[in-house]
C-alpha cells in the first residue's frame, strides 16, 4: 500500500516497524545502519548501550510512527553497524548527531 507523505507530498510505502529495511548512512569511515518508520517530525529513539535495533517493541515503534518519523539505530561497532564501539557517551552522543545530520534533521526529538 501506498501513502501520501505529509512532509514531501509523494507517495510512499506504507511500512510498519516489522517491514522497513534496514538502511545505512555513511559517516566519517563508518556506515549506521538505520530504519525508517513514519511520517511528520523526526525523532531518534536511543537503545542501550550494547542493543540493535531489533531489540524494538513493534507495536510501541508503530504507535509512535502514527505521528511522527522514527528512526531507530545500531551504534558504531553494535551489530550492523561498521566502526568501533563508542567508549564514552561523548561518543555515543557523536553517533546520534552524526546520523541526524547524515538524514538533514535540523530538529530532531530524541
């Protein structure tokens, strides 16, 4: 099925949080593997330290796609993510901005 989206104004595929593709943004040497669900303003949601982003309930990742674009992520280094694994939160925190900017988020929740 096919939708219109809100904040481009083309269609685009209906996906829920069990059939969105696994993507990656290349960063700095490194490629994020990253999913995409929904439409309107962006927000990031942040796993745990050593998670993936199959760690994701579907069913919360799909209510919050109703309003908004989520995005969930591996880090560098953390399961399809190329790179080193962050040592610090400054790190961790690096990754987060750097896919933000890699998807042209000038404003994002998080």
């Amino acid at each position: 099925m096919l939708i219109l989206s809100a904040s481009t104004g083309e269609l685009v595929e209906d996906l829920n949080a069990t059939n969105s593709k696994t993507q990656f943004a290349k960063i700095k040497g490194r490629e994020i593997a990253y999913r995409s669900i929904g439409t309107g303003d962006p927000m990031i949601l942040c796993q745990r330290f050593r998670g993936n982003l199959d760690d994701w309930d579907p069913a919360f990742l799909d209510q919050l796609a109703k309003n908004y674009q989520v995005i969930i992520f591996n880090y560098s280094g953390m399961a399809s993510s190329s790179g080193n694994p962050g040592e610090n939160m400054m790190m961790f925190a690096a990754d987060i901005t750097d896919l933000a900017d890699a998807l042209g988020f000038d404003k994002f929740l998080l």
